[in-house]
C-alpha cells in the first residue's frame, strides 16, 4: 500500500516588508490629490470666469435690494402725493364753494347797501308806507321761512306802526287756493304781525304750506292807522343767509 507523499508547498515564506503599506496610502492620497486637480483644472477650463460671475451676482443681487428699496420709497411717495392731491381738490372744492357763498353775500349786502341808500339819501324817491320785497327759505322742519321788508321815508320824522298780515295763492289738485294767514300758521284766532319804524324794518316768522301746493304769489296786507297798504309780490324763494 502507497503512503501519499507530503505537499511541498504547504508553508509559504513571505519576506517582511513594513514600509509598503506606507508606500500604498500614499500613493492613493497622490491619486486622490491628482483627481481633485483635474476637476479643478476641468472646471476651471470649462467656466474660466467663474469667480468673476460670482462677483457680478452678488453685484446684481445688491442692486437689485437698493432697487427694491428705491422702488418702496416711491410707492410710498406715490401714495403721499396722490392722498395730498385729494386733500388739496377737497380743499379747493369747500374754498370755491365758500368762495361762492361769500360772493352771493355781499352781492346781496351791496343791494342792501343801495337799497338804504335809496332809502334815507337826498335824491332817494319820497315813498310812504309800503312793502319792498317778501322772500321766503325753506327750513328743515317742512315750514318757510319768510323775510318781509317794510319801508317810508316820506315823513322821517314819523314812526310807523301796525300789523302785518299776508295769504299765498297757489294751485293744488289743479285747483286755484287761496291760503289766508291763519292758515298758514295754522291758527284760527291768529292776530296779525305788529310792526313799528322809522325808515324800514324785516318781519320773519315761518308758515305751513299744506302738502301738494304750488305757491304762485303772496299779498302782504299792512294796516296802519286805519288806513290798510296791500302789495302783492311773485313767490320768490331763496337759499337761507350763512352767519
């Protein structure tokens, strides 16, 4: 019976190097540093003014945030101008019309003027008891406010003294009507308005009109000494006079 021979190569002598795994690492660190250079070398060949595009954006994006804020300050500018716009036509609107209203007043106090003048000047004409003008305004409550104006200048010496009554005519329903004095102020037992001057004198108060009428005209009656003055005037309305 064969005994198999023994194997030869059963024990392997390796001689002992200690540097070569030193010599390994840093090899791979050199081919690592060469990949990191070649990306570096690629990308720079590939975008050579990278670090300069870099700059211009944050340039670009600076602008932009002044910009920005240039453009909130003049929107808020904007937004001042145009409320300084309203105010200003709001102010010029109220100055006109107030501006309007003063006009009308001294139109109307320069006829007063005149009228006074004609009334108590050398060459104003010698009249007796007589009504210049009746003038009413509507008030808030519904009712009218009316304005009589009495004159004489023919005795200037002489105090005038009566009362007053008046009656509007007007249409309502179609119908021609004919409001008495008490009447208008709604009462029955209604005594008419006294009244004593010298040159001239208003008598105001307010009436009723019934709802539905039409004032055409108004008669104011003046009784004064026993004798009676009646002048009849077409119903003229006006705006009430601001203090």
């Amino acid at each position: 019976m064969n005994t198999p021979a023994p194997d030869k190569h059963r024990f392997v002598i390796v001689p002992h190097r200690p540097y070569a795994r030193v010599l390994l690492v840093v090899g791979l660190a050199l081919w690592l540093a060469s990949l990191v250079a070649v990306w570096m070398f690629a990308s720079e060949r590939a975008a050579p003014g990278r670090d300069q595009l870099r700059q211009e954006l944050n340039l670009t994006s600076e602008r932009a945030a002044r910009s920005e804020d240039v453009a909130r300050q003049l929107r808020q500018n904007v937004a001042t101008l145009r409320r300084s716009d309203q105010i200003s036509r709001a102010a010029n609107t109220e100055l006109q019309a107030t501006l309007a209203e003063r006009e009308e007043e001294v139109s109307a106090l320069r006829a007063d003027v005149a009228f006074y003048e004609r009334l108590v000047g050398a060459t104003g004409q010698r009249r007796g008891l007589s009504v210049h003008e009746a003038v009413f305004a509507r008030e808030s409550g519904g009712t009218w406010r009316y304005t009589v104006t009495l004159t004489q200048n023919l005795n200037r010496g002489a105090i005038s003294k009566g009362e007053a009554r008046m009656s509007v005519e007007g249409v309502s329903e179609g119908r021609l009507v004919n409001l008495g004095w008490a009447e208008l102020l709604q009462k029955p037992d209604a005594t008419g308005q006294p009244f004593s001057f010298r040159y001239f004198q208003q008598l105001e108060g307010s009436v009723m009109l019934p709802e539905g009428f039409t004032p055409q005209r108004v008669r104011v009656q003046l009784r004064s000494g026993g004798s009676t003055v009646e002048q009849a005037f077409p119903w003229e309305a006006r705006a009430p006079r601001g203090d």
